[in-house]
C-alpha cells in the first residue's frame, strides 16, 4: 500500500486554512479578481510568452501521453504541450466562457487542422467532467490561486489521473517579488491586493502550500522546486517582467476600486513601477513555487 508522504510526522496535515465553507464558495463566485478584459487577455498572452517554454521542459511528457490542463485560459499552453504529445491527446478545461471562447477562435484560425488531438472543454476544476483514471499527465498554472478549495481540485486531479499517473503545478506567492530601489507604493497596493484576493476566495500565496496540499490529496512521491524569475536593467527579460506585475495592476484596477482601494493608489503605484522599468540601475527577484507528485499504484 502506498504510504501518504506525510503520514511519516506523526499527525494529519493542517489544512484547516483550507476548510470550504458557503461563505467561502459564496466569495469565490464575485469572480476572478483580473477579470476577462481584452487587455487582461493581452497580459495572459505575455506571460505565455515569457514563461511557457521554461513549464513545458518541466512537464515530463511521452508522445502517446493523454494530458489535462486545468484551468487553460486563452489555450496558448494548451497548444504548445499538444505538439509534445502528436500520438497522444490533450483536453484544456477552462471555466470562463469568454477564455474558452478565444480559445477555440485561436485554434481554429492558427492550428486547429495541425492539432486535431487537442480539444478545449468549459467545466469547474472542482468536479471535473472526466471518468476516473483517464489521464497520464494532469497539470495546471496560475489556477490554484483563484478556485474555492484548492484541494478538492487536487483531489479531482487525482481522482482522474491513472495509477502511477503525474501531476505537476506551478503557483505564485505574491509576497515574494522584490524590486530594487524599493517600490513602496507598489508594496503597499500589492499587499493590499492580496488581502483583496483573500476577500474574493482565493489565496495569493498558495505556491508555498503546495507540497502540503499534494500530500493531502493523496499523492505520492511529491517533490517542490522554485523556478526563479531574476533580471537586472539591460537584460532582455527585465522590462516585460516587470510589466507583468504592473499590468496586474491595470487590469485588476476595477476589481480593486470595487473592493476598496482608490485608483489614485493603484495608478501611483504603477507609475513608480515604470519608472523602475526605464531606470537603468534597477533589479527584479521573484520566484514561482513548483511541485509534482504521483497517482499511487
């Protein structure tokens, strides 16, 4: 019998941060806190760009692979890791219809004749619309941050993944983005921003949980890992980084002033991020927290 990885401590993991209540639910269906705008969708397709590559090598894929992403957004992943897997299949599922909508456009018109083992699916990561043991590979970027019990979608994950199955996450902790000079309207609006994630049902730092939510959904072999995002003005990467996290801003800029928090806070704290960006003496650090794990046998 496959021993729980944590079953070794001598006590049960504490998840009681995690416990899903009506209220919670009730939170979480206000709605993503970037929402679905055309802009929020240019930002999604920068952060594609700037960080798909690095996830694919991190996926350990064959090419006979059935693979589940969760939470597939406008698909652009989707459609990478489907051209690793060419006599496999591959299924996006994705909640928004807006998302799911652009998704499919962008197949249609760009590879969808390329690609006809990939199909996208509009469902709810918390009961997901497969047969047990259907997958090899389930994984999912930047979701478990927003849903409403992040290990229900995990134990969902598990439950259709095939014994011995993979599952690999990558998450954020917002907490850990550093610039240098110090930003500290940015730090102050970003702080807030996370209290206001947390008011919405989600948890901003949910990339430091994420051996102990493996673990409690039953998995096996898990591992953690940090993929590093550092840049320093004049490399090639510093500017669009740093413009992922003041296009956060932009973008969530009428969630946030919903929830409390004026504009003429959000808008300085921006500005102070430009001018980070244009400076020629300046340095970013931030990180993404990874784990992957195993279906027993």
């Amino acid at each position: 019998m496959a021993m729980n990885p944590l079953s070794s401590m001598g006590a049960a993991p504490d998840l009681s941060f995690y416990r899903e209540t009506a209220e919670r639910r009730a939170h979480a269906a206000q709605g993503y806190i970037h929402g679905t705008s055309m802009p929020e969708r240019s930002r999604l397709a920068t952060l594609n760009e700037l960080s798909n590559g690095d996830f694919v090598r991190f996926l350990e894929l064959s090419g006979t692979d059935h693979v589940l992403e969760v939470g597939s957004g406008l698909g652009i992943l989707t459609s990478e890791v489907a051209a690793r897997v060419p006599d496999g299949i591959i299924f996006g599922l994705e909640r928004s219809e807006e998302q799911l909508e652009f998704a499919l456009q962008q197949l249609d018109l760009v590879s969808g004749d390329m690609l006809p083992h990939l199909q996208f699916v509009q469902g709810d990561a918390h009961e997901l619309p497969f047969s047990d043991a259907s997958f090899d590979v389930v994984y999912c970027r930047y979701v478990l941050e927003h849903v409403a019990s992040p290990l229900r979608v995990l134990q969902e994950m598990h439950r259709v993944l095939r014994p011995g199955g993979k599952v690999f996450l990558q998450e954020g902790n917002i907490y850990a983005v550093q610039f240098d000079p110090d930003c500290a309207k940015f730090e102050e609006v970003w702080r807030q921003f996370g209290h206001i994630q947390e008011k919405l049902g989600g948890d901003p730092a949910i990339g430091k949980r994420l051996f102990r939510l493996l673990a409690a959904a039953g998995f096996e072999a898990v591992s953690i890992s940090l993929s590093p995002v550092l840049h320093r003005a004049g490399t090639e990467g510093f500017a669009p980084w740093v413009s992922v996290f003041s296009d956060i801003l932009r973008t969530a800029e009428d969630s946030l002033a919903a929830n409390g928090l004026p504009r003429e806070e959000t808008r300085a704290a921006i500005a102070e991020l430009d001018a980070i960006r244009d400076r020629d003496d300046a340095a970013m650090f931030f990180y993404w927290n990874r784990a992957h794990g195993r279906r027993p046998t």
